[in-house]
C-alpha cells in the first residue's frame, strides 16, 4: 500500500484483529512488508519491556559443572529456549554465541541481519542475506524488532514467533505466508551503527526516508494496527521537520511539504481509529495550517467536529471541502447525513425546550380556541344587538304614523 492511505474516508481500509495461536513453534520477518501487531488493548507505541530478558547462557554451565565435564561451554552449543516476553509465544535460541552482552545493538541503531524465515511445517517462505532496518522503529515484524535487542554482534539464533508477532490474522503476500501462522526464524546479527545524523542527511535521502517510514505506517494501518501506524507517522514527521545543515533546493522543501502532510492527514485518520478525537483534530489543523485547501485535512476535521458535536462548524468544514471538489460522492453523503442529524438533534432540542416551558404549544392552541370562542361571542351580541335596534325602529316609525 502506497497510496492507499490518501483513500478519502478512512473506511475504506477494514480494520482487522489479530488473532493469537498458541503454539511452541513458529516465528518469521519481513524486513519491511507486514508488522503485525498486538491485540489493540495491549499495543503501545515501543516495543514490551525486556528487563526479565537475559541472555540465555547459563544453564548449561550448572549442567556442565555438575557432571563435572571439561570444556563445558564448546563453540555452537544449543542453549535453553528464552521465553522472550513470558507468555510462551516469542521464544529465542542461541545457535552460536556472539561477541558478548556489550556487542549488543541499541534502540535506535541501525542493524543487518541474515534472515531465513520458514513455516511450521519447514517450508522456507523466505531468505534475506542483508536485510537493514532500524531497530525499534517498527520497519519489520515485532518477532525481530524484539529478538534482535537481545542478541549479540556475530550471533546465530533461532526465534519461533507465534502469529501475533510475526503476520497475524491477514497473513502476507510477500513474503507468502498465511494467516494465522506460527514462524520460525534463523537469524545472525551482522552490523549495528548509529543512525546518520538528520541534519547532515542529504535532501534526497531525508525525503527517501521519510517516505519509507510513512509507507510502513500505511502497512500498519491496512492490518489495522492504527498504535504502530500512528508511531511510523510520528518518526516519518520528525524527519521531515528536523533542521538541516544541508542545502535544500525550493522543490526538496516543497517534496518534504508534501510528505509531512500526508503523515498529517494519515496520523489524523488512525487516531480517528482509536477514538483519540482531540488528537485527530490537532493533527488535522496542523495540515491546513500547511495547505489551508487540504480536501482530506478538512474532511476529516469535519468528520472529527462532528464526533465532538459541533454540527454547525463540521457543516461548514465539510462545505469547503465541497466547494473545493464538487464531485467528491464522499464528502456528499458525509454532508447530507451531518445536515439530517443536525435537524433531527435540533428538532429534539425544540422538543425538549418547549416540554421544559409547560407545553406552550397546547397553551398557544388553547388560547386560539379561546379567542375564537371569544369572537363567536360577540358577533351573536352584535347580530341581537342589531336586531333590537332594528326593531325599536320599525315600531317608533307605526307610532309616529299612528299619532299623524
């Protein structure tokens, strides 16, 4: 996914849970396709702490002394399994030891790994000589943003990741693997370095780097996983907005414009996903605040006014958006069933209001009956009235002739 992201409703993407199976053995990477993710419940924005991790070679020296053997710890001798995270479903093995716990990569580094990724049943699904990633940025599958932490340089280790931490419920179609499958990773540790320095970074390689942690946050969000999706997003933009030492050219600074604001409006619609509405509606003014005409940064500000119920300033968001592409169907019905709502909550409150009043209604329709009643009245006064008169009339007028 590409630019899936850019799609205007954030529905079009389905959200998707992954399942968990529990099995001994599984685990597998891919370097920078699909990261799948915890249930939503248990997600955060790093990885889970490690601090009950150790590095998984002393078992075996008890084991030695006891038998009182010589030469207890050869070259390449099988360690215990490492219940990486004590829930028996991400395990590591040491196949060969490494250089010691002080080789070990940081958070942040840069690594390179050999990986060969097989099903449960051996199938190998995937092999990757030199495959780099940042550790702990989430650019690949959390069975290695995890395990590698813990090994050290020259290592060779065998991980068996369970679905949940390698491709979840949807599975991958590159590498092919389907869902729900349990993984099994031979993994060396060849490299760890620093990170290259933002500022120093040459434009091209600044926007390149950018947009590959953006596409990996649209991974995250196709699977569902909006956390992960919203941490990509976060590192893609402190890349675009971090000073440079560098010359830029007027067209590199339009490019990263351009990158920050999809990451903006991105970040926006999984936060949306979460319920984080205030967060949404942060991430959306900062995009129009960029492009004032941002069609999706002011769908979805509408979409997010609307949640917090204000009707009559998302109405007016979303007729922007509108004015702006008049064919957008979208942005239509979004507008057209805001305007219903809008009326049915304002017939309610009208409702509401006039049963606080007492009912001027009836009171309002009693005094109209009142007031006809009323005049009924007087026009059969006024008609007897004239009557009486008429009468008196006609018999003054007899006597009068009489008396001539």
């Amino acid at each position: 996914m590409t630019e899936k992201e850019e799609t205007m409703d954030a529905s079009d993407i389905h959200d998707s849970a992954p399942s968990v199976k529990k099995n001994g053995q599984t685990s597998l990477l891919d370097s920078g396709e699909d990261f799948e993710v915890l249930d939503e419940e248990d997600i955060d924005d790093d990885p889970p702490p490690l601090e009950d991790a150790g590095g998984g070679k002393g078992n075996n020296t008890d084991e030695c002394e006891k038998n009182a053997e010589p030469d207890s710890d050869p070259p390449g001798q099988v360690e215990e399994w490492l219940d990486v995270l004590g829930n028996e479903q991400l395990k590591k093995k040491v196949l060969e030891a490494g250089e010691g716990r002080d080789s070990r990569p940081q958070k942040g580094q840069n690594v390179k790994i050999h990986l060969k990724a097989y099903l449960k049943d051996g199938t190998l699904v995937e092999e990757q000589p030199y495959l780099s990633f940042t550790l702990g940025d989430g650019d690949v599958i959390q069975a290695l943003d995890l395990t590698v932490q813990l090994m050290e340089m020259g290592e060779k280790a065998l991980i068996q990741a369970d679905s949940k931490y390698a491709y979840g419920s949807r599975g991958s179609l590159e590498p092919e693997v389907p869902p729900d499958a349990e993984l099994s990773l031979e993994v060396e540790l060849l490299e760890a370095i620093d990170a290259p320095d933002l500022e120093l970074l040459p434009p091209a390689e600044r926007i390149a780097l950018a947009i590959h942690k953006r596409e990996r946050g649209n991974v995250h969000y196709q699977r569902g996983d909006y956390a992960f999706a919203v941490n990509s997003y976060s590192i893609a933009l402190q890349i675009t907005e971090s000073s440079s030492k560098v010359d830029i050219s007027p067209e590199e600074e339009n490019e990263l414009m351009d990158v920050r604001v999809k990451c903006l409006n991105n970040m926006a619609a999984s936060q949306l996903k979460l319920d984080h509405h205030n967060a949404a509606l942060k991430s959306c003014v900062s995009a129009l605040e960029h492009q004032p005409d941002n069609i999706k940064a002011l769908f979805r500000m509408g979409k997010v006014l609307a949640l917090q119920g204000e009707y009559t300033e998302a109405i007016q968001t979303l007729r922007k958006a509108l004015k702006l592409e008049p064919s957008n169907k979208t942005i239509h019905a979004e507008l057209s069933k805001l305007v219903k709502k809008n009326s049915e909550q304002r017939g309610a409150e009208q409702a509401m209001y006039k049963k606080m009043l007492g009912n001027p209604a009836s009171s309002g329709s009693s005094s109209k009956k009142h007031r006809a009643k009323s005049s009924w009245g007087l026009s059969w006064k006024w008609l007897f009235g004239a009557t009486a008169v008429a009468i008196g009339g006609v018999a003054l007028s007899v006597v009068i002739a009489a008396r001539n």
